[in-house]
C-alpha cells in the first residue's frame, strides 16, 4: 500500500474482529476498530494496533440501532483518510428452536448480522470513491438448516446473498466477498464437550488458527479480481 488508507472493522475488540484488524494494521492499514460493549478489550487492541506504528482509533456503537451506524461515519470522516476496506464482523448468534425463537432473538440477529453490514455498505461504498473493498464475515452455517440457531443460520445465508448483490451493484470499483469460516472459537452458547465433539466430527480434525482465517481476508485484498465470492475456510465442515 503506497498511501496511508483506514479499514473499518466492525465487532473488533477481541476474538476474530480483532485478528481481522492487527491483520490488516500489519499490511499498513489505520484502523477505525469498532466496539459495543467491550471497551477494555477495545482500548488493548488499540494500542496494540498503535505498537505496529499504524493509527487506530475505536468507535462505539450499537450496530442494530441504524442512526449509530451514522455516527460510526461521521467519526471514520473525522479521520481525514481515504476509508479503502470494511470487514462486517460483529454478530450474535441467538439460541432457540425456530418453533420456540423469541421475537428479539429474531430480529436482533437480522438486525445486527445482516441489516448493519448492509447500512455500513451503503456507507462506506459513499466514500469509498477511489475503490475499495468490503468483507462480509458469514460462516459454514449459511449453508447448512442449523435449527439450533434459526435467526443466525438466516442472517448469514442472507448474508452471503446481499455481498453478491452488492458486489454487483458497486462494481467495478468496489469489491465485495465474504469469508466463512468453520469453527474457529468456541462461542459461549456451547459447551466445551459439544465444542470437542463438533471438532471431532470435521474432516480436518481441529479448529482453525486465527491466522488461517485472516489470510483470507489478505488473500481477497491481494488478488484484485475477485468479487461477489465467498472463501470458506473450514477444515472440510461443508463436507458434512
Ligand atoms: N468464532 C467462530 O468460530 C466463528 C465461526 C464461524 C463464523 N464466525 C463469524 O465470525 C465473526 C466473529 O466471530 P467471533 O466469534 O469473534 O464473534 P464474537 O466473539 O461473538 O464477537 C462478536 C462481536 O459482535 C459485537 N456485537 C455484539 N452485539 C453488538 C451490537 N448490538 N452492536 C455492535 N456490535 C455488537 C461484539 O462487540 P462487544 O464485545 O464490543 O460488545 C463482539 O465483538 C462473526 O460474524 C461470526 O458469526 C465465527
């Protein structure tokens, strides 16, 4: 990257959202590292973004409440740098059978894991004038009828659709691909025994590294013409 450039990443603070950020710091990027709840989290990730010697600078906001998604913006145009790559991260992943979901349940997962990333697109596709790229982060379970997870499964495969929608729609300049990763951390609605049990099941036989998910996302910047895709990376989960 010649000119310094900004990266929104949304759900950033820890876990994926934040190997997605110190990834995309260490290609020379300044990242606007997005948060809600997770200020501590936010603030270290911040700084250890700050120790590769690129900017960062963290954005609270809830992202089901669409005039925050506003906010985000006016603080990212406060930055005064050419916003070049948005990664979709944050979602939640709500339990219930679809005959039992509550009705917050559902419309919080759409709210967050598909209606964001698609107000944060509109976005950012705004000020991405001199190209860009944005990266949806789905999962292996778009593909599959997880009736554990009825409004996640839903927001993902919804997910998938909208980033070849999108893709579409803002070519060429912008890029839009999404990531699918397997399972990579266990998530705090399942048991470390459901979590072995599930691993043991994949063809590759263990979860994926962080690494192994980011370099996806350095794949998808590095080779300019794919667009409209969705990398899975799963150790063989769609294989089951
Ligand atoms: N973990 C896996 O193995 C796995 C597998 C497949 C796909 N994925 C996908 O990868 C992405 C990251 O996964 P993860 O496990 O790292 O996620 P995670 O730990 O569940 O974190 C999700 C993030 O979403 C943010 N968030 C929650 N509610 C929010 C709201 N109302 N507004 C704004 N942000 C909100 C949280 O921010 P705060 O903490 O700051 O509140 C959190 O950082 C997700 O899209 C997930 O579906 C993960």
């Amino acid at each position: 990257m010649t000119s310094p450039s900004l990266a929104l990443v949304t759900g950033a603070a820890h876990r994926l959202g934040k190997a997605f950020a110190l990834s995309l710091a260490r290609m020379g990027y300044s990242i606007a590292l997005h948060y809600r709840g997770s200020a501590y989290e936010a603030d270290a990730a911040v700084q250890e973004i700050r120790a590769l010697g690129v900017d960062a600078f963290e954005i609270r906001a809830d992202l089901t409440i669409p005039e925050k998604i506003d906010f985000v913006f006016s603080l990212v145009d406060e930055f005064k740098l050419p916003l070049k790559v948005l990664v979709n991260s944050a979602a939640i992943m709500p339990v219930g059978k679809p005959q039992e979901l509550e009705l917050h349940d559902w419309d919080s997962a759409l709210d967050l894991n598909l209606r964001a990333p698609f107000l944060l697109a509109q976005q950012a596709a705004k000020r991405m004038t001199n190209g860009g790229l944005i990266v949806n982060i789905t999962d292996i379970g778009a593909q599959k009828a997880w009736s554990r997870y009825p409004s996640y499964t839903v927001s993902k495969a919804g997910l998938e659709s909208l980033t070849k929608m999108l893709a579409r729609a803002l070519a060429p300049s912008i890029r839009v691909n999404a990531i699918a990763p397997g399972l990579v951390l266990p998530s705090n609605v399942v048991t470390e025994e459901q979590w072995h049990k599930l691993i043991q099941k994949l063809p590759l036989k263990r979860a994926a590294t962080l690494d192994e998910i980011t370099s996806a996302l350095e794949f998808l910047i590095k080779n300019e013409y794919i667009t409209g895709q969705t990398i899975v990376v799963d150790g063989g989960y769609s294989l089951i």
